[in-house]
C-alpha cells in the first residue's frame, strides 16, 4: 500500500515580503560593530575616541577629579 501525496501548503506570505525580510536580516548582519579601544566591549561608536559606556564614564569622572582644586594642606 502506499501513502497518498500530501497536497503542498499555500505560502501565507508572499513571495516578494519574505524575500525583502531575507535581504534586511542579512544587511543587519553586515554591520561591523565598533570595540571599545580599553576593554574591547562594543562601543557606541560616538566621538572621536571608541569607547564603551563604561570606560567613557570613567574618563568623565577622571576629567572632574582633575578639574576640582585640591584642598589646602594646614
């Protein structure tokens, strides 16, 4: 005995969006992400420097130790 063939499914999206979505997975991809130069995290990518949130936070707080005056010694 033999099993009767199954009929092949109707697609339920089409053609043409299924293969839009395909072309925009694969751009995503694509994208290089930048490391951060300190620890090698992701980077945001933002400025001149790549740094991650964290070592840019880092430098932001170094910056404001350095700018505030030093207390006088008695």
């Amino acid at each position: 005995m033999r099993r009767k063939p199954l009929p092949k499914p109707e697609p339920v999206i089409a053609a043409e969006i299924l293969e839009q979505a395909k072309r925009s997975i694969s751009t995503d991809k694509l994208k290089k992400v930048a490391k951060c130069s300190v620890c090698g995290a992701e980077s945001s990518g933002t400025g001149d420097e790549p740094l991650c949130w964290v070592c840019r936070r880092l430098k932001v707080s170094a910056w404001r130790e350095i700018e505030q005056p030093m207390p006088a010694q008695e």
